[in-house]
C-alpha cells in the first residue's frame, strides 16, 4: 500500500495522528527532504528504509513504490504541509494509476494556515473577505495568465502566496498595482511552526526591506489583505440576536 502523507509545516506534533500511524508502520519512507524536518523519521522502526526524495526524479521515486508493492511493503511518501497543494502528486498518482497500484492521500496542515495561525489572525473576517486566495508567483514554473498576481490582487481577497518570498520586490509591485494603494498590510512567515519562525507585519511599502534586512529568501508565506489589521464585523454565528440549527436568538 502506498499512502502520500501530508507531514504538516514542520513540528513534527502538527502531523495527523493518522499520518503518524502510518509512519510508525511504513517499510519504506520517502521524504521530501529539503522541507519536511528529519524529526518524522524518528517514529519509523528500525529497520525502515528511508529515501530522501531531494536527490530523486520522478521515475526513481516511483520505482522504490513499486519494488515496495512487489514485496507487499508499507510505503509512506511523506509530503510537507498538505500533500495537494504544490505537492507534485499528481504525476505521482497518475503513474501508480497506470500501473495499477493502488495508494491513499493522507491531508496534513499546509503552512497558509500554519502561517496564518503563527501571527494570530483569521483570513475570513465578515465584512472583509470571505475568500482566501492560494497563490504564487511566476518562476521556473509559470502560472497562468489569467492568475496573474495583479489581477488576483484586485479582488481584494484574502491571500496566501506560496513559493515566492525569493522575488518579494516584484511580488509587492505586482500587489500594489493590483490593490490599488500601498497601505495594505501584509505578513511574512519564515519556517512557520519551526523553532527558528519568524514573523514580520507590514504593509507593502515596507515589506521587501524588512524582508531583505531579516536575510528571509526561502521557506515562507506571504499572507497579503486587510484581515490582518483593521475593522470587521462580529459574525452571525455567535450573534445572540441571530439563530441557527443548534440555537434560538435571544429576545
Ligand atoms: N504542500 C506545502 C507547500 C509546498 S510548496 C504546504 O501545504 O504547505 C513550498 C512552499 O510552501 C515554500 O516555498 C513556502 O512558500 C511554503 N512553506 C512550506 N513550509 C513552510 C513553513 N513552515 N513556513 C512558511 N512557508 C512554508
């Protein structure tokens, strides 16, 4: 059996007690090396053989799976944060369906909202957004035209920008153009959950200094909107003049 894991952020408590199980038992553990932390791996038995994938193509990945299923192993492919957001599987699925092997996807808690939870706030404030946008800016792999930055930008929606901490200027001019003004606030989170997180609160005037000055060009998230300062409304559910399924309102 192989199950794709979602590993979570990085402390190793934040993985589903699922996923832990399923560590504890693996075979053969390939992990994502350059993201999830070792720490996993100390719940694996001894005797478990543990592949780094950072080293690994495709095709080499897929054919420790299947020596793995020749010889009814337990296979884990440990993925960082939650294995469907750019977690490449995919490709990864697709083969192991035409090769007729079957595999489970096990979620993890993906760092937008690790990050998210790291500086304390709530990405869908009534009267503010009640969208969250997962995005990331173009690189070696590009996004579709129609998802440019700017224009996501111009929602006004809340978002979680993966993978582009490296191109922070173009990021914030891109989001500038988009929004229309540059007091909007914006946060950026380094290895959020790790030992070594931090957090910087901003707007998009000064972001991009206060991101070069901290050295931070990897292993972060930009969250971008007003959820992260300013005014909101108190939600219906918890209104005592609103009533729901499992309460009457107050008169
Ligand atoms: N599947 C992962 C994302 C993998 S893409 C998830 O759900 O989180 C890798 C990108 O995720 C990084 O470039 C960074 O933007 C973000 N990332 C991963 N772990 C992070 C962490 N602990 N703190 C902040 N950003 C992180």
């Amino acid at each position: 059996m192989i199950s794709f894991v979602g590993a979570g952020p990085g402390d190793v408590d934040l993985i589903t007690v699922k996923g832990r199980r399923l560590l504890e038992e693996a075979d053969i553990v390939i992990y994502a090396g350059s993201l999830v932390s070792n720490e996993h791996l100390k719940f694996c038995k001894d005797e478990c053989e543990i592949k780094n994938s950072a080293s690994m193509t495709l095709e080499e990945v897929i054919e420790v799976m299947e020596s793995g299923e020749r010889k009814a192993q337990k296979v884990v492919r440990l993925h960082t944060g939650d294995p469907t957001i750019y977690g490449a599987i995919r490709e990864q699925m697709d083969i192991l369906d035409d090769k007729g092997i079957s595999y489970e996807v096990v979620p993890g808690v993906s760092s937008f909202t690790a990050a998210c939870s790291a500086i304390k706030r709530e990405f869908t404030l009534p009267g503010v957004s009640q969208t969250v946008i997962l995005t990331r800016i173009e690189g070696r792999t590009s996004v579709p035209e129609s998802e440019d930055l700017e224009k996501l930008a111009s929602y006004g929606a809340s978002m979680a920008i993966f993978l582009s901490i490296q191109q922070i200027d173009n990021v914030v001019e891109k989001l500038k153009k988009g929004y229309g003004r540059s007091d909007v606030p914006i946060a950026v989170v380094y290895k959020a959950t790790w030992e070594d997180e931090k957090t910087i609160i901003g707007t998009l005037e000064d972001i991009a200094e206060r991101v070069k000055a901290e050295g931070i060009n990897k292993t972060a998230q930009i969250l971008v909107g007003d959820f992260i300062y300013g005014k909101y409304e108190r939600s219906k559910l918890y209104d005592p003049k609103f009533s729901h399924e499992y309460r009457k309102a107050s008169k």
